[in-house]
C-alpha cells in the first residue's frame, strides 16, 4: 500500500499538483481538484528567523502540532530516500526529499507525549524557522457531510461515478521535452484520443458502462459540493459513517460557478460563499443544474477506510487531516509534511504541511482544515484573514536545548 502511495506521490509531482485540490477562489473554503496541465509556481523567498521570535509561538499549542507530525512522518518514513516532498531552492535542498526527515521524524518519536515543554524544546532544538515572504491569504475548507446510501434507494438517485476504466492519462513531455510537466487526460475514439466527457455528459449517463458509483446521494447539490471540498463524510441510511476522497479528475478545466452566480447578479459580490452558494442552487433547481455543468470538470471518488474518528479523510500526503493543525499549501514553496506556524490577527496556528492548495502562488494562499460537518463548515467560513508563514525545516546538526520538564 506505501508502495502504491510513493508511486502516487513520484507520479503526481511530475505534473505539478500531488493529486491535490484546488480552492474555489470566490469561497474561501471550498477546494477543487486541478485542471492538468499547469505549470509549477515558482518559488518563493525564505529569511530564517528566530523561533521564539514567532507571534504567540510561547502560547502555541505545540503538542497538537507535535501529534500530527508524527502522522506525517509515518507515510514518510517508508517512502524512498529520494522521494520528492515538495519545495524548490532552499525547501528543497533541506525538506525537499523524504530521506531528509528521517533523523528529525526519529526525534519526535522519542517526546513524551502530552508534554509541552518537551514538545516544545523538540522544535526548538530540531528545526530552522524560516519566514516565507510576502503576505498570505489563510482561509479554511472542511470535509461536509452529506446523508449517502451506498445503493440505490428511493430518495438516493445521485450518483458519485468513481474512476472511469476507459479514461487515459498521457504525458506529454514524454512526447516532446518541451511540454515539461503537462498533462492530458482523455479517452480513445476509434484509436484517436479525444477529451473525455464533460460534467453534462457524465450526469447524463455517459459513463454508466464505464465506471461504478461508489455512493449515492439525495442532492446534486450535495454531490456537486462535495465534489469541490474533494472528499466527504456520508451518514447511510442505518447511521453508519463512511467515507469518500478524491480519485482524479475528467481533466476538464475548472469553472468557479461562484464567479458565474455574480456575473448573472444571482449574489452580490461580497456574498459568496459555500453556504451562499449551497443555499442559492438549492432553490433554484432549474438554474442549478445549468450553473453546475457549466463547470466541466468532474471529480471522481473512492471510498476511503480507517479514517480515525475526530479526523478528516486524507489529504495530498495520504495522513488523515487534523482539524486547525492540517494546512493545504502551494508545495513549490513549502514541503510536505514541514510543520508551518501560521500568524493572522486572529491567531497564530502550528500546522502541518498535509494537503495542497494549488490556487495559491507561492506564498499568496495556504488553507487550514477545520474538520468535518455543520461546525467546520461555520469555522471554515469564519476563517478568512491576511497573515504569514513560517516554514520549519530539519537542521543536520540538532541545537542543545534544555526545559524543565523535557527530559
């Protein structure tokens, strides 16, 4: 299974994108796989700083942030040496590949849990703190959850198509050097590859001989969103809990409909949102169907098990999200799995680099999972303000650190 993960990870940095998911840029907590194709950004500039110079870092809560990068370091520590993390220029030379985090991700193995000052003293005496340039954008997406049926039932006649059998994928560097990192995706018509079904075909039955349905819902609403927060929590009939994340794409580009919805005056620019939009498409049916399959991007599903219980589905790096302490950024800046500090002025956060947010540029963006249901979706949407980032980055040689309490 880790090697079907490594080789997921090699195969998905190639094109630029780790299989993440894409913000819808009018939300602020909503996120949408990545059309194929795009070019990496570039990278962006890196001060070291003090650590205990970070705002509010001495009240932090460090040994949440400690837990989940433990979480991180078990998919890492099985991936190949070699293995490319993320991160370009000065990430990349000291968190850019796998085998990097090995001695650091040992360190933490031996903090007692539960004990601040240890964890504490851990960061402090392990890693470098560099500030990422430039003011960031910190908003917050979530993992709904949405009544499902894992057959068809009345009042159940939604489909979620997981991948389809026929759908290629073709590198087009491979073809010609030039084309670098892009990516096609599409299906083969009488040996010709052509772009593969758009969102309307799909909904119109299109692949139903070529892909099973990995869950039914009531809404297309419901199925239409959690297709943009790529990965939702479904409660069945019998109450049961299961889940579902991401498994690619039609490769079709991504249309934000929240764009669309202002452009048509059907909300006013500064009330859009993933319950403004929810709310609107919900009552208005005949518009909804026509404003959904403007987007022609379709996002496939799996079913994904042993997601622990007070966690979100896993992210870009196979780690079951933690809500406030999982954070989806542009991995061209900062590695996966590198704790990141989070400054705003509403709080100052330490995470860890678990999932992507390929809308940000570099330091523009970063995302904070708020966790899954009604009261992520409130504190995702209250999540919305200017701040910065601190990236933690492994040193070679670990600082002498002493704290009552850390032995």
């Amino acid at each position: 299974m880790m090697l079907n993960l490594a080789d997921r990870l090699l195969r998905l940095w190639r094109i630029g994108v780790l299989g993440a998911l894409l913000p819808l840029l009018l939300s602020g907590c909503v996120i949408q796989p990545p059309a194929t194709g795009a070019s990496l950004p570039r990278s962006v500039g890196l001060h070291q700083v003090s650590l205990k110079s970070l705002p509010g870092w001495e009240t932090a809560s460090v040994e949440t942030g400690l837990a989940t990068f433990l979480r991180s370091c078990a998919v890492i520590q099985v991936l190949p040496e070699d293995q490319t993390l993320g991160g370009r220029g000065l990430a990349a030379s000291l968190g850019g590949k796998a085998g990097q985090w090995r001695p650091v991700c040992a360190a933490a193995r031996a903090v007692p849990p539960g004990n601040a000052r240890a964890a504490r003293a851990f960061f402090e005496a392990h890693f470098t703190v560099y500030a990422v340039s430039g003011v960031t954008r910190i908003t917050g997406y979530f993992e709904p959850l949405y009544p499902g049926s894992e057959i068809r039932l009345p009042g159940y006649t939604v489909p979620i198509y997981g991948k389809p059998r026929n759908i290629v994928r073709a590198d087009l560097g491979a073809f010609k050097p030039s084309l670098g990192k892009q990516e096609v995706v599409g299906r083969l018509r009488y040996g010709v590859l052509v772009p593969y079904y758009s969102r309307a075909q799909i909904n119109e039955g299109a692949i139903i001989r070529d892909a099973s349905v990995v869950a039914w819902l009531r809404n297309p609403v419901d199925a239409y969103m959690a297709q943009l927060q790529g990965s939702a929590r479904l409660r069945l009939p019998d109450g049961t809990l299961i889940d579902i994340g991401f498994d690619g794409t039609n490769g079709r580009a991504y249309t934000p409909i929240g764009k669309l919805m202002v452009q048509k005056r059907y909300l006013p620019a500064d009330d859009v949102s993933i319950d403004s939009i929810a709310a609107w498409l919900r009552t208005h049916p005949e518009e909804a169907a026509g404003l959904m399959d403007a987007n022609k991007n379709y996002v496939f599903m799996k079913r994904i098990s042993g997601v622990p219980t007070g966690f979100g589905a896993p992210g870009a790096l196979g780690v079951p999200l933690t809500p406030t302490a999982s954070v989806a950024v542009d991995p061209a800046a900062i590695p996966l799995g590198a704790p990141v500090f989070v400054s705003t002025r509403k709080a100052d956060t330490l995470a860890v680099a678990q999932d992507i947010d390929v809308s940000a540029h570099g330091s523009s963006g970063a995302q904070i999972f708020c966790g899954v249901g009604r009261d992520a979706r409130r504190l995702a949407a209250a999540t919305h303000a200017d701040g910065h980032m601190f990236v933690f980055l492994p040193r070679s040689t670990p600082t002498v650190v002493t704290a009552e309490g850390a032995s």
